[in-house]
C-alpha cells in the first residue's frame, strides 16, 4: 500500500516508520530539517524494542501526498485546515483519510473543508523527535479507529506493521477519554518540563487531587455534550504515568522548541464547551491560561511578503 503521512511529527514519523519498515511505499511530508535528514540516512526509528535506519521518501510539500491510497493526517490541532487545504488538490477518489490528532473535533473539521469522509483515530503513543530524522519510541502504539468499508483491510495491514487497531462504534467517547489524559498531562508536563513519572512521583504534593480535579471537570463537560466515555476513563489516569514514565508531552514539546502548542485545543476546548454548557471548569482554565502565557515568551513568527 502507498502511504503518506501529512505533518510527520513525532506521532507520523512512528507510524510511517513502522509501515515502511513492514514494506508499505511510504512518504513523509515534514519540516525541512526531518526531510533533509531522512532522505540523506533513513528514518532512525529508536524503539524500546528494536533500534534501525529504515528507508522512505520524504517531502516539505503537501503535494507529496498524491497517488496515496491512505493518508495519515498527523498535523497540530492549529494547523489543521490550512493542511487540509494544501493536500485537498492531490487526493485521489478513493483515498482513505484518517485523523491522527489530539482533540476531539479535528476529523470533523477536516471534513469540512476537504468535503469528503475523515475517518477519527485515536492514537495511543508516547513518541518524541531527538534530532532530525530521529524518532524516539516511549511506549505503547495502539490505535483506535471508527467502522468504515476501508476499517477492516487498514487494520489488517497496520496489525502487520506491528500496530494494534480496535474498530470501534464508540471513537467519540474514546476520544473524549484521551482528551482527558491530554487535559491532565499536557499543561503540567509543560509548564514543569517534568516527564510524566516525575509528575506524579512527587511526595509531598496533591499532584493525584488537582489531576482528579482536571478530570471531574473535563467528564462533566463531556457528558453534558451527550459523550458515551469508556468505563474507566478517570480511573486510567494516574496508571499512565506508569506506562509512560520517561515522556514529556507534546505540549511540551512545543514549547521546548519554541512553537505555539495546541493547548486551545485541549484545555481550552473543555473550557469552551463547558461555557457553553454552563459547567465551571476552574482547573482547566487556570492551566490553559499558564500554557498561554508560557506561549506569550516565544519569539513572534516571520511576518509574510
């Protein structure tokens, strides 16, 4: 299968690589610096299994993405129309599209704008870039994707790359429940640069009672929205930071390498909506007014010509 990964991140180079590596024609739309490096040495997938260079194509332009049977979007939650845009052109009938984003809504704002059906994902995966071209594998992979004619044959094809997928009737609810882990972990790895271990292994501070607070509100929000959340979703919470000791969020990231992050997504999402509801959600806000105000310090983007 040609597979294309539009903004391969830490999350696109993950499973691009590990597509690649199975066999699948695989090219990555990046940044310059990732592009530059892969097409000189491969993808340097750094697994907690397996370390290895493998070989792919990689491109800056969205136009890359042509002839693809099944595109994995991968951009930042802010960027997603303006990408969406870029690769419209270059999508063939039948290309399948999946949303590999963090938020809820993105599928749905995808699709607005190609006019064409998106399929949501949940991703499951504590990745980061260590340099260009490097992608460093924390833990777990799995996704999670809603029932459609193409569900069955990616499955198939990504379980073999080594990529759990569940078809579920239920990828809404599962995406509110990843928000919320991305509610909790995000804006306090990155206002604290801690990974998430050290985050929660911190004798002497309520860390569990803010992070119960962070996700009574969030689960208010939700099911006042008519959200069916798996059972469990409070109870997964504090077990991540088990699973996935040694990862910094991406929100974190973000801000390490001085890039505006897609808090408005997360948090203020959940703020958003529970305005509209009329459910207060304090913790949230707070922390989405810290990650803002950390953002305020990055250096202005170019202007235009």
């Amino acid at each position: 299968m040609k597979i294309a990964v539009m903004g391969a991140g830490a999350v696109g180079c993950y499973y691009g690589g590990m597509l690649a590596r199975a066999g699948h024609a695989v090219v990555l739309v990046a940044r310059p610096v990732h592009v530059e490096a892969i097409r000189q040495n491969g993808l340097l997938l750094d697994t907690q299994t397996f370390q290895e260079r493998v070989q792919l194509q990689a491109d800056t332009e969205a136009r890359a993405v042509q002839g693809a049977q099944c595109v994995l979007f991968c951009v930042k939650s802010t960027d997603t129309e303006s990408a969406g845009r870029a690769m419209a052109p270059y999508l063939g009938t039948d290309t399948v599209v999946l949303s590999l984003q963090n938020g809820v809504d993105n599928a749905e704002r995808l699709q607005a704008v190609l006019q064409r059906p998106v399929l949501p994902a949940v991703v499951y995966v504590a990745a980061g870039m260590a340099g260009p071209g490097h992608v460093r594998h924390h833990g777990r992979g799995e996704l999670v994707i809603a029932p459609s004619p193409a569900s069955g044959d990616i499955a198939h094809s990504f379980a073999a790359a080594g990529i759990p997928v569940d078809i579920s009737d239920n990828v809404a609810g599962a995406l509110w429940a990843k928000l919320v882990l991305n509610c909790v972990y995000n804006p306090l790895s990155a206002i604290t640069q801690l990974p998430y271990g050290e985050i929660v292994n911190s004798p002497g501070l309520e860390v569990p009672r803010m992070m119960d607070d962070i996700v009574h509100e969030c689960i208010a929000v939700a099911r006042a929205c008519g959200i069916h959340l798996p059972e469990g979703t409070a109870e997964a919470v504090l077990p991540l930071a088990r699973s996935m000791a040694t990862q910094v969020s991406s929100t974190a990231q973000d801000l390490a390498r001085g890039h505006r992050s897609e808090i408005d997504h997360l948090n203020g999402y959940v703020v958003r909506r529970g305005e509209a509801l009329g459910i207060p959600t304090p913790t949230n806000r707070m922390l989405h007014t810290l990650v803002r105000l950390l953002e305020k310090r990055l250096p202005a983007p170019p202007h235009s010509t």
